[in-house]
C-alpha cells in the first residue's frame, strides 16, 4: 500500500517539445492517497493509458517525479515498484490450472509452499473460485479468468497498489456488476490503493470514492461522482458525464445577467460582479437537461421554447427543444407527452444554472 | 424491395445458430436485431448477405430467391466492429474505393464522397490517412464507405461497441438521422438493450438462434410476449418473481403477503410471475396500495445522471433505477415500494397475461 504523489510530472512522446500540443500529458500535480478508490476517466486519447504507464513504470515520464510514499520511483522498473496491474484481456497462463496461476508470483518471490497455500485459498475465497482452483484456465469462462488475472494482483503482500486498465471490456454486460461488486468488496477488504482506468463513467463513479477526469492531457476535475455530476468543473466535465450531456450555451454579457439569441438570463449579484473584473469573452452557461423543469404555468421566471424532437428511451424521455436559436435537451419520465412543434415552457432553477469562464466553473467565494 | 427469411436454419456441428426463422424487412426500414452474445445476430446476418449458406430454408429479396448469392453480385454493405479500412490509401479513397469498383464517372466520384463524407462530419479529414484518425473517426470512415454506394441492405454487426460511450451517443443520433430519408434496409445487430430503444424502427429478439419476438420497437418494449421477451429488452433486466395469487390475496415466494389491488383482483388464482423494470421500484411509496419490502444494498452503481442498486434478501435479488446520485453502503438496509399498476404477469409457462396500464398525462 502505498501513496503515489505525480509531481511537476509532464510527459511528451517528441524529443524536444514546445507548445502545449506537443505534450501528451500537461504539467500537472496529483496525489492518490494510500488506501483509496480511484478511478482515471476520459475519452480515448485524453492521455490517461500514458498516466497509468507511467505509475506502472512502463512509460518513464519526460519531466517531474513519480514518488510512491515520497520516495523518487521514476528510475524503478514495473516490477521493482511492486504494482499489479489488471488489462483488458485477462493475462494468465492458459496451461495452468487456477491454483498454479495463483500461487505463481509467490513462488517467484520465494514464499515459504505452507504460506502460499494458505494465501491461495484465502484469495480464491474471496473471489469466489475456490470451486475452480484445480481447473485448467483455459476451460474457464472470460469472467473467471478475469477474477484469475485480479487475484494474481492481490495474492502479493507486498502490493503497493492495483492499476487497472479497462478491466471488464470483455465481460458480458449481465456479468459486469457482479465483477464490480467484486473489486468494491475488495478495495474494502484489502484497504489496497487501487485506480481504474476506464471511459466509461458508469464503470467509474461505480468503483471510485473519487474520480480524476482527464481531457487533453490534463486532469479538469478531482471529485466524487456527486460533484460531477452536480458542479462540472469544466465544460468537458458537464458534456462528458450524464447521457445525454450537459447544455451548454456561449453567452454574451447584457445588463442584468448574458443573453444568448433574444433570451436574456438574469445572474446572481457576485456572478455580475465577477463577470465585470474579467476580460475574456469566453463566457457560458450550462445546465444539465435533468435540471430544467417543465413549467405548467407561464411567469417571468419561464421561458418559451420549441419542442423538436422527443427521443422514448423506455424509462425516460429525451425532449430536444429550440431555445433562442440553440438547442437544448430537457429529460422527462417516460410519462411525458407533447406533439412536435408545440411550445413549452423552460424553468432553469438558479442553483443549477452554472456559469463558465474560458470553459472552467466559476463558482461563488465561501466566505 | 423487401427482404425476406423463410423458414431459414443454419446449423454447424449440431449446434443450432439460427433456427427457423421467418423475418421480412422492408425497403427504407431500420431494423434492430438484439440479443447476448451468440444468440445468432452475425449469423443471420451472414446468412442475408450471402457469405454462409443455410441448412434449410431460403432469402427472398423482392420475391427473388438470392439464397446463398455472394455479397459481390448483391448490392449490400456490411460494417464491422472492427474499423476495417485500407491503410495504404486515404479516408477520400477509402470511402470512393466501392464507387471506383463500379466504374463510376469521376465527378460522380468526387460528388457521392464528399457528400457522403459531410454527412459523417470527416470532410476535413479526406487526405489523412486511417491510422492517423482516432477510433470514432476511423469509424465514421468505414460507415462512409458503407453507405456511399447507396446499397440495398446495409448491415452493422454492433458497429460501435470499440468506441467510447459519449461517441457512441452522437453517432447513434446520426444515423437514425441517416437512415430516414434512404430507402435501403438497414439491419443493426446489438447486445444493448438500450441502444435498441435509442435507435428505434423494428426490433427482432433473438435468443439461442431462435427469435423471441418481432415489431416495432415500442410495441415489443411495452408488451414482451413471455418472460425471456422481456429480460431481454430490459436493461438492466426486468426484475422477476414468482408468485401466487389466491381469491384473497397474492404471496411473494411463499413469504412476502399482499391484499389484491386494482388489475391483480382481475388474475384468476394460481402461479405466476411478476416482472417489474428496475425504474419502476422506489424507495419512498407513490401510491398506498404500493407493496412494500425488506432488503439489504448489495451495490450501488452510480452512472452520472442516474444509479443502478441491487437490492437483494433471503428470498428475492431485484435492481433499481433511480435518478440522480444515491450513494449506499454494501449491507445497509432499505424499504422497496413497488407499484402494483406497474407489474407486468405472467403465467406458470412464462407467457404474458397481463401488461401494466399505461398512466397516460400523469403528475409531472
């Protein structure tokens, strides 16, 4: 078990790097605590499978320090840093059955024959495959011989932490919760630090206490799924996470709040005076489309919009209505019924009226 | 301009991995075909396209027996879920490479691409080469060839399974915006239930090599003819118990008892099964004659905008489908209502016997 601090850390796969485009990953400060549940989301190409090379110690990173309870690790191999690491397809020895995969990295590390057995049986336990252990691996099932590929991770005492890439890509969808039940009871159990990587935001706030979202080679946001969802630090944030997205609307300044076509938003006060002090005129608002409300009754709180499009996903609805020339997506029961064409009106309840500066939350100083 | 299956088997050593099957799609439909892995989607749709021959049975293409005519006399396009594009050529050639074949005029070429391209939104992207593009847009490339040469059968075998989720939501909007106007049949091969809702059209269920059911999407959402029907199309899968009814009352597993109420009164005594969607289970009651139970958490998982919890006790395992964010602990202990105008029933042989009534202009 171990803290692992990333420290002025930045990494690019070209020689002699200039701007920030050239930087897979950007100059960044992160710690994962000893003991937590993480998880690293974000699109493909967002930089995350570099980070976790590069804890694994696969990837040496071009600038700033990997240090694993504040000592320097960067020049120690993957093997040396005592990392397990769990990849999308299971990596176990075919061959062999169950009980030898497991007890392999023991007997390597020279663990006394009555230690390993009982370590064996204890991690098979857990796992429950206790029934499998003298099993070929290659008679078992993709989920199985996953279970087989974690337990190989967890058998070592001397772990430092658990990197786990994609885990369940080859589970069948009725099988994946029962695998992340799993790896939940585990973290509890083991106390292990463990980081899933991983694009799926299910998979993610599903394992994680707290997530590290990363977008172009930086991580936008550090927060628990609740926050997330609730307060997206960033654009990216709000559009990524929650299906569908965030809205997000570029806005111009206007007396009393921003506008957008012939809609005008009124602010809060600090929101105004924060928008005088500031220069640029990237400005947005966001609203997530389980937010806005349907109101029955006009009033100057209320806004009339078009509705275009209701998409009937079974358990809710998905109305896309035109709003002052952009569209914006509102989330209903399965229950709601409206015909095309027809007019609604839109109530954006102000706490989760969000605004953006230069793409990042701007949110109201505690005093 | 329809496509017909006719009694169409195909079995290899003895396993079954389509079995009888009678489907007719038609000219500018969008059909869906959902079900696990190996419930016989990629065969079928081999079997339409020519590449593998059926045991018995035959494919009618406007009347006209095409039973085992290979995809090259046949005017259809297939979409993998691996990116199959040619790396030696660029993302224009890729996509012109079937009209070049077909010895299209050039500015015929020229026009179909970039046409074809602007609708895929990689128009920027025609002079790079495939394995600069990132998964999506290689994607978007391979779909671009599919869908230039204006086939008669367009088939996807889970097109978007390699692509991170967020793409996945665009490019399912895109294409039921593609799909509207053509008049090809469209045929797209999902283990998601939910991609099937998000998608629309026609949805077939397929289970073991047999099809479960057939109809537009709705229909087969609303009323799923037997219980398998309606695990398959529930995602996660509607929730099961059994359960029997008296002239006075019905008993959950011979445990969990519960006065008659509102459709139930209509059920003659006997054994059923009752089937709930996880959406549909709350944890605060919304109507008196809710039934209420007793469980544990199990696992709370968070998607975002909405959690998935498994709820279980001694006698039942059921999943809920909350809004919002609802973080509970493994082991922690909740009260479950469930609505009885929500329940679906089925008789001891599993078919459907009764549907919920559907709450129409219902409290916002």
């Amino acid at each position: 078990m171990a803290e692992i601090q990333l420290k002025a850390l930045a990494h690019s796969y070209i020689a002699n790097p200039v701007g920030p485009d050239d930087y897979a990953i950007r100059q960044l400060d992160h710690i994962w605590h000893k003991g937590g549940a993480y998880a690293l989301l974000g699109p493909s190409g967002c930089g995350k499978s570099t980070m976790l090379n590069i804890i694994s110690g696969l990837v040496q990173p071009s600038e700033g320090e990997v240090l694993f309870d504040g000592k320097r690790v960067n020049e120690l191999s993957p093997r040396d840093r005592n990392i397990a690491q769990v990849f999308q397809f299971p990596v176990i020895y075919d061959s062999m059955t169950v009980y030898e995969n497991l007890a392999f990295p023991l007997k390597n590390n020279k663990v006394p024959a009555a230690k390993i057995k009982a370590r064996v049986q204890e991690i098979a336990e857990v796992l429950e495959i206790e029934d499998k252990l003298h099993k070929k691996a290659k008679n078992l099932t993709a989920d199985e011989k996953q279970k087989v590929s974690m337990g190989r991770g967890l058998v070592r005492e001397d772990v430092s932490a658990i990197l786990f890439d994609e885990p369940l890509t080859v589970i069948d969808p009725q099988l994946k919760w029962k695998l992340r039940r799993k790896l939940k009871q585990i973290h509890e159990q083991f106390d292990i630090t463990m980081v899933y990587v991983t694009h799926d935001q299910l998979e993610a706030s599903t394992f994680a206490d707290k997530i590290a979202v990363m977008y172009d080679g930086q991580i936008v946001q550090f927060g628990s799924p609740t926050e997330l969802f609730e307060a997206p630090n960033h654009t990216f944030v709000g559009y990524f996470i929650g299906s569908p997205g965030m809205n997000i609307v570029e806005v111009e300044r206007c007396s009393g709040g921003v506008r957008f076509g012939s809609i005008v938003l009124p602010l809060e006060a600090w929101q105004l005076e924060l928008l005088e002090r500031i220069k640029s005129r990237n400005v947005k608002v966001g609203i997530r489309p389980e937010f806005i409300e349907i109101s029955p009754v006009v009033s100057d709180e209320t806004y009339a919009a078009e509705v275009l499009d209701i998409e009937d996903l079974g358990t809710y609805k998905i109305v896309t209505t035109q709003l002052g020339g952009q569209e914006m997506k509102v989330r209903q029961n399965e229950e709601f019924d409206a015909t095309i064409g027809a007019r609604i009106d839109l109530l954006f309840p102000k706490q989760w009226l969000l605004l953006y500066v230069d793409e990042f939350l701007v949110q109201e100083k505690q005093p | 301009m329809s496509l017909t299956l006719e009694n169409l088997s195909r079995t290899v050593d003895g396993i079954d991995y389509v079995r009888d099957a009678n489907l007719t799609f038609e000219a500018g439909s969008f059909n869906v075909l959902l079900g696990r892995t190996l419930a016989g989607k990629t065969s079928m749709m081999r079997l339409m396209a020519g590449l593998d021959k059926p045991t018995e049975g035959r494919v009618l293409h406007r009347g006209e027996d095409v039973t085992g005519q290979s995809v090259q006399r046949r005017n259809i396009s297939m979409i993998y879920q691996q990116f199959i594009n040619y790396p030696t050529l660029t993302v224009y050639e890729n996509i012109a490479s079937p009209l070049r074949l077909a010895k299209m005029a050039k500015s015929e070429i020229d026009r179909r691409v970039k046409e074809t391209a602007s609708m895929l939104q990689i128009e920027p992207l025609l002079k790079r080469y495939p394995l600069e593009l990132s998964g999506g847009q290689q994607q978007r490339t391979a779909m671009a060839r599919a869908l230039v040469k204006d086939a008669t059968l367009v088939l996807f075998d889970e097109p978007l399974v390699n692509l991170d989720y967020k793409l996945r939501e665009e490019l399912r909007a895109e294409l039921r915006e593609l799909f509207r106007e053509r008049q090809c049949i469209a045929v797209y091969a999902t283990t998601e239930a939910n991609e099937a809702l998000a998608l629309g059209g026609t949805t077939t269920l397929l289970h073991e090599g047999r099809v479960v059911q057939t109809g537009p999407v709705m229909d087969v959402y609303r009323a799923p003819t037997n219980t398998l029907a309606a695990q398959l199309f529930s995602e996660p899968p509607m929730n099961m118990i059994r359960g029997r009814v008296t002239s006075t009352e019905v008993t959950f597993d011979e445990y969990s008892h519960h006065a008659l109420t509102q459709e139930l009164e209509k059920l003659t005594p006997g054994d059923y099964w009752f089937g709930i969607r996880p959406s549909h289970i709350s944890l605060v009651p919304t109507n008196d004659d809710d039934l209420e139970m007793s469980m544990e958490v199990a696992l709370s998982e968070i998607s975002g905008s909405e959690t998935f919890m498994h709820v279980e006790n001694s006698h039942f395992e059921m999943v809920m489908q909350l809004m919002g964010v609802h973080q509970y602990h493994t082991g922690a202990p909740v009260k479950v209502y469930l609505p009885v105008n929500k329940l679906f029933v089925f008789d001891s042989s599993e078919q459907l016997v009764h549907t919920p009534s559907r709450v129409s202009g219902g409290a916002l």
